[in-house]
C-alpha cells in the first residue's frame, strides 16, 4: 500500500474529486498562489485553475456563507479556513446559515459543502492559533463533523465529505499534516459513522479524538509493557453521526472507559461521550469514565506551558490506570 | 413639505453637519435628498397590464400585512412579525424588474418579498401560523419564508446573513454560465454589519451578477439612520469597495422599477454588481411589539401621506388607465385573496410531530451513514434497525419519545428495575404497555392543547373570521 503524508492524502482527495465533479471547487485564504498555508492545496490551482481554486480575501464569515450560496442553488465548494480559530468568525454562517438552512425551509434546499480547517496546539502559535473547537460543532444539528487521525482517513473521509449533500466540518491537525501513513490504492469514500478499532484489548477502552487518537495508541503500548494491561482504542473518527454502538460494545466489554481529547473539559466531547456511555451501559461500568482533555486554559505560547495545556501518553496511562483503582 | 422632506431627513442633515469628511465636507453632504423628488413623476407610466400588475401586488401585500398583523392580534401567528407597510413601492418596483430565472433573497421583512415574486399567499399565511402547508412547512415563521419554485431564496433572521448567501448565489451564476442574476434586498441596518463591506468586496473582486437593494426604510429597529449610519446616503457605502450605488425614490414603484432594471441589466451584461438605495419608510413598528417611542406621530403621518399605493392608483386613474371602480375592484380582489389565505391557514393542519426530525439531513445512497447522535426521536432512530444495536437502545429510543412532545418529567424519568416493578404492581403486567401509555397522552396533548383555541373554535370562527 502507498505511504504518504497526511497533508497528500488530503491533497490526493481533492484532486479526484475535482477531476470527477465539474461543481467541486475551492475557496479559501491563500490556497492557490500561496499553495496553502500548511501546503494542503499544492498543485491545484495548476491543475484546476483560477476559476475552480480561488483565493480569497480574508472575510471568513462571507468566504462561508458564499459556499452556502453556491452550494444552495447546486455547486459542492470546498471552503478551506486556515485554523479553527478563524471559523469562529464565520460562526453565523455556519451555525445560523449552512446547519439551518434545509430545516428551516422545510427540506426545499440542500447545502452540499465541506469546511475545512486545522485545530491543534504543539507548533507554539499561542491563544488565536492553537484550540481543539470539535465541541463547538458536534453540538449542532445540521452539521457532519470528521475528526479524521490518519492519513488514510484524511482521504477516505474528505472524499466522503466532498460527495456527501451535507454541510460538514472536516477538522484536521497541525500537527499530523506531516505524519506519513498508508492509505489504499484507488480508495473510494469511507462511510462516516464508523470508528476505528485501532488496538484490541479486554481490559480498557480507551477512545480517542483527532489526534489524541495516536496518543491513546502510544499509551495503550505502553499500559501492556509496563503495566499488563490491554487497551482497546477506538477512533471514532466521525462525531457527527458517531459510532455510538463499537463504544458500547467495546466498553460492556472491558467494563471501563477513558475519553482522551485535547479540547477543554467544560461542554466538551468527553463529557457528552460520557454522559452517552453512562446511559447506555451503566451497568456494565466498573468505574467512573475518565476523561483526558485539554487544561482548561486559553493555549499558551511558552513551550513548557503549551506542552502542559494538552494530553500526552502519561496522562492517558494514569486516567486508565484510575479506572482500576478499586481492584 | 415642498422639497418632500421628511423631519427625519432634516434631522440627518443637521446631525451630519458637524462631522466632516477629510475634504472638507460633511458626509450628510454627499446626500442629496432633493434628488430623490418625492411625490414628482419621474417616469411614464408602462403599459396598462404592468400598471395593472405592479398596483395589484402592492394591495395584496398591504391587505396581507394588515391582516397578518390583526392576526397576530389574535394569537394566531406567534413569535415575531415585521411588517412592510409603506414600503410596498420598493419591493414591488424592484422584484417586477427580474427575470424568472434570476434570483432574490431578502431579510427577515420578507412577507412582501415572497409574495411579490410570486409565492401564494396561502402558503405564505400557512407559514406565519406555523403549518404544514406553509411555504417552509411551518419550520421557518415568518423570518424565514422560502420559495424554491420561484427561485425566491429565502428570508434570514439574521442581519447582514444573507449577503454572503447572495454572493455565493452569484458565484454559482457566473460558474454554471448562466446570465441569471440574483437580487438581494437587505435593510438600511444591514449596512453597518461586517458582511457588508466582506460581500461588496468579493462581489467587485470576482465580477459577480449581484444587484443589491437596501430598503432604506429609515430605521435599524428603533434606531433612526442619523443615530445607526456616519454615511446616510447609503448609496454610497459600497462605492469604496468597488460597488456603484444608485439612489431612488422608494415610494415610487416606477422609480425602482426603472433604477433596478439598469441595475440587472449592468450586472447581467457588464458582470459588475451595483447597488441601489430606495429610500422608504416604515409605517409600522419594527415588530407587533414596539411602542414607538423613537419618533412622533406627525413624522408617520406625513410619509403616510406619500403612500406609494394611493399615489400610484390616483396617477393611473388621473391618466385614465384605471377607472376608479377599477381601482376598487383589485382592492376587493387583494382582501379575498388575503381572506381566502387565512381560511387555508387556519385549515392546514399543524406539521406532525413525527416530522420534528425531518430534513435535518440529507439521506444519500452515495454515503451511507449511522446517525446515532440522538436517541430521542419519536420512533427509532435512523439506522438502529439495519445495524440491529439490540434491544437496549431501541427501548431509550421508545421512552425518548417523550422528549418530542412533552416535556413530561415522568415520562422521561429512567426506570430503576425497582420503579417498574413496582408500576407493574400497581397497573397490572406489561411495562411496555404501561410505558406506552405514558408516553401517549404527552405527545397528543400539547398539540391539541396549541391548536385547541382554533382547532376547536376556529372551525365555525373561521367563516366569520375570514370578512
């Protein structure tokens, strides 16, 4: 199978569904002579030209809200946001626009669109550059949201995204663009809604966001090494929908659970995946569900402190270990 | 006033006049009202059938808005109401000029809008008091009328929304290589948002086929135009992003007309957006709820004097085009429609409950996907037979039911096996059963409960109602 870097599986992504549909195009802040902040859009405008990679002003909110417009009456853009920070000035569009926008007017419409957009500390870009905001979308309904932590899910899932007739929020991270990993030859679309077991284990299931996903794997090495503990990892890759039923399954199986994410605590995925968790197998809980999550702090620049303000392999191994404290 | 003045506009000048511009000049200097020449003819009038037509439409849309708000009176329609009363001239003199492939999109003040383009008034009605055969399924209100057929885009409740929307519309235009154009109405307070300046920006950028139309209707809510706006000749606000403004006299149909037709015409050909103020006023408050303190009564009584439906059937028949029983007749016709709108309304049943999660998304054969997220759906949920998840989730999903329509505690308490047990006892074998019941009389309830003042009474209330 081929390895490549995160950021080309997305580029690969792009650039099929491009060549397979005249309505794809792209929008966004320097994507096209600039290539991309974080490179993701290289060769595309060679390719495609100005018309279908188009580089914008910086007016996030109308950068949006026109890809609603185009989308609304049959185009499928692709809008590229160059950190989930700056989405925030596009919240209106997003929120009370694309998400609203087909219920609201009782099913006339449909708002095919991807927005795309890389969250993450760890490159010390400081408070406006540096957050995990996956909460803040899965909690809307009219949204799809993709957390993709592979390099063959950020194709397979961006292909998914781009053919999908939803708006949805593709969420990648910084800090993987240049993670290389396989990804299929002449890979279709994945289904979204499916999470990945990345690691089997009896003992603890351990899931994991974005890519906290790779974080909860390293931990879980390091629990059977040190610890004789084996942990079941699941990505779930898609939150909106989400894959409730491999949770359950895996936690009525190893009867305990650890949510690692690197947004803040307060409202965040974790603790809507616990509150889920704790309704649909209390009773094969032996222990409270932990929860890893981001310090709850806007993220600092100093590297000490920004390395402090996100989860890391220990902090996943103690959480589980917690989980066993009773024993 | 002989120049047509109105105090407000007085009073712009004079607020103005202490602030300048770096040329010297004040930036209420750059206005010039005079222009505007309310209550002159400006133009011939058209041809006896679009004279017909534009003085129709602007009936029906008073008639409707004047009945709409009694029924508001009446707590037929809920939530918020915006009338257009007095700015009839400028959505019907600005909507006549599209073709019937171009687009419009407009503001939460949309009744107008929708009906001007062509939208029923049945469903328009049906709409406002939030029922199934409304124009958005009763899911949008009256902020959010939306015509698919009539290429009419929607109402948007939030200020400044819907430019981006239109401009995005116009890219689709210009990338499908169509000639269509969209025409997006916005109000004078839209002017201030950020996406004002983003969308006028963009538009000039990329060339797009986008007429924009403020309704200048001299008020952001309760806030005059000289209190909301530096720049009160709003033509001018997007000049410096690269969009020429326009301005017209807002009472004046023909005024519009003719100013907008340029206005789509350059657009379309030319592939420059232009904008174009039409200056109004709002007879009405800002919704049913406001008391009006922000100006005086003379200030309302001297624009009603401009009406743009009075002047415009005493022009037509001054000229001969209309006898005055002619006149009257397409008045009489406009209240039928307007009463045939709130019988259809009042007949039309409220949206199922079962429909409260329909079109939240798209389902496509092409993706496939499990959509779990909510377990409270009146039936179970989507996807939970084909993956056959068991029994746990499809018994939440039962009880969820609750959640759709009641708000009953008791009904979305979780049972303890204990609780059961002891219901059990109490009603007799068969939880489900027991359950069920529960969850019954909740979900019914309210719906009858909501539609019992007109569901009960309306069926007689209806024939008289409807004079």
């Amino acid at each position: 199978m081929p390895v490549m870097r995160y950021r080309e599986a997305l580029n690969q992504a792009l650039r099929e569904e491009m060549r397979a549909d005249e309505k794809v195009f792209l929008m966004g802040e320097d994507i096209g002579v600039f290539q991309g902040a974080f490179k993701v859009t290289a060769g595309l405008l060679e390719e495609f030209g100005e018309k279908r990679v188009r580089d914008t002003p910086i007016s996030e909110n109308t950068i949006v809200g026109m890809g609603v417009g185009s989308a609304m009456v049959g185009l499928r853009p692709v809008v590229e946001l160059m950190t989930i920070n700056f989405s925030l000035l596009a919240m209106d569009q997003i929120v009370n626009h694309a998400a609203a926008i087909r219920y609201m007017f009782g099913g006339q419409v449909k708002v095919p669109m991807v927005i795309r957009m890389p969250q993450g500390a760890g490159h010390q870009l400081g408070p406006t550059h540096s957050h995990s905001f996956e909460a803040f979308y899965l909690h809307v309904p009219g949204l799809l949201v993709a957390v993709p932590s592979t390099a063959a899910d950020a194709k397979g899932l961006l292909k998914a995204a781009i053919r999908d007739d939803n708006p949805v929020i593709f969420i990648e991270h910084e800090t993987l663009y240049g993670q290389r990993g396989e990804v299929p030859e002449n890979g279709g679309p994945m289904r979204f809604g499916e999470a990945a077991v990345r690691r089997q284990g009896d003992d603890v299931t351990i899931i994991g966001i974005s890519r906290m996903a790779i974080t909860a794997q390293k931990a879980a090495d390091s629990l059977a090494e040190t610890h004789e503990i084996e942990a079941e990892v699941i990505d779930p890759r898609t939150l909106r929908p989400l894959d409730l039923d491999t949770i359950r399954d895996s936690v009525k199986k190893t009867n305990r659970a650890v949510i690692v994410e690197e947004g803040w605590p307060h409202g965040g995925v974790g603790a809507n995946l616990a509150a889920l968790i704790q309704e649909q197998a209390f009773d094969w809980l032996d222990a409270p569900v932990e929860r890893v999550t981001g310090a709850d702090v806007p993220m600092p620049y100093s590297k000490p402190l920004e390395q402090a303000a996100f989860p890391h392999e220990e902090h996943v191994v103690q959480a589980a270990l917690a989980t066993f404290r009773d024993l | 006033m002989a120049n047509g003045y109105s105090p407000t506009q007085v009073a712009i000048r004079e607020t103005t006049k202490t602030r300048k511009n770096g040329d010297g000049t004040a930036p209420g200097d750059v206005t010039k009202p005079e222009e505007i020449r309310f209550g002159e003819v400006k133009h011939d009038l058209p041809d006896p059938e679009t004279c017909r037509t534009v003085l129709s439409k602007m009936m029906l849309i008073r008639r409707f808005e004047e009945r709409a708000g009694e029924m508001y009176a009446k707590a037929k329609i809920g939530g918020f109401l915006h009338l257009c009363i007095g700015e009839e001239a400028a959505i019907v003199g600005a909507t006549q000029a599209l073709r019937d492939g171009d687009y419009l999109i407009s503001t939460y003040r949309e009744h107008g809008q929708a009906l001007a383009r062509g939208t029923h008034p049945n469903g328009v009605m049906a709409e406002l008091f939030g029922r199934e055969d409304g124009c958005s399924r009763g899911r949008g209100g009256s902020m959010h009328l939306f015509d698919w057929e009539k290429r009419f885009l929607g109402g948007y409740g939030i200020v400044g929304g819907s430019l981006p929307l239109s401009a995005g519309v116009a890219l689709a235009c210009d990338y499908l290589e169509t000639d269509d154009v969209i025409l997006s109405m916005m109000g004078d307070g839209a002017t201030n948002q950020g996406t004002f300046g983003e969308t006028m920006n963009l538009a000039a950028l990329w060339s797009l086929p986008v007429v924009f139309v403020i309704v200048n209707n001299q008020f952001g809510m309760g806030t005059a135009l000289h209190r909301h706006s530096a720049v009160t000749d709003l033509s001018r606000k997007s000049e410096g992003f690269g969009v020429p403004g326009t301005r017209c006299d807002g009472m004046d149909a023909l005024d519009v007309h003719s100013v907008v037709s340029d206005a789509l015409a350059h657009a379309r050909e030319q592939r420059q957006p232009q904008l174009v103020e039409a200056v109004t006023y709002r007879y009405r408050g800002h919704s049913m709820a406001d008391p009006e303190e922000y100006r005086s009564k003379e200030e309302v009584e001297e624009w009603r004097r401009r009406d743009p439906i009075q002047a415009f059937a005493r022009r037509l028949v001054d000229e001969g085009v209309l006898g005055q029983d002619e006149v009257e007749k397409l008045d009489a016709e406009a209240i039928e429609a307007v009463d045939e709108s709130v019988k259809f309304a009042d007949k039309s049943p409220f949206p199922e409950l079962d429909s409260l999660y329909d079109d939240v998304y798209v389902f496509t054969d092409e993706v496939p996907a499990w959509w779990t997220v909510d377990e409270r759906t009146p039936e179970v949920h989507r996807g939970e037979r084909e993956r056959e998840a068991g029994q746990v989730p499809h018994d939440l999903a039962e009880k969820g039911a609750a959640y759709a329509g009641v708000g009953d505690r008791q009904a979305r308490k979780r049972r303890t096996p204990t609780d059961r047990r002891q219901e059990g006892a109490q009603q007799g074998p068969g939880e489900d059963g027991e359950a069920a019941e529960e969850v019954e009389p909740g979900t019914t309830d309210p719906a009858t409960a909501a539609a019992g003042g007109e569901v009960g009474s309306a069926e007689p209330a209806d024939e008289g109602g409807a004079d």
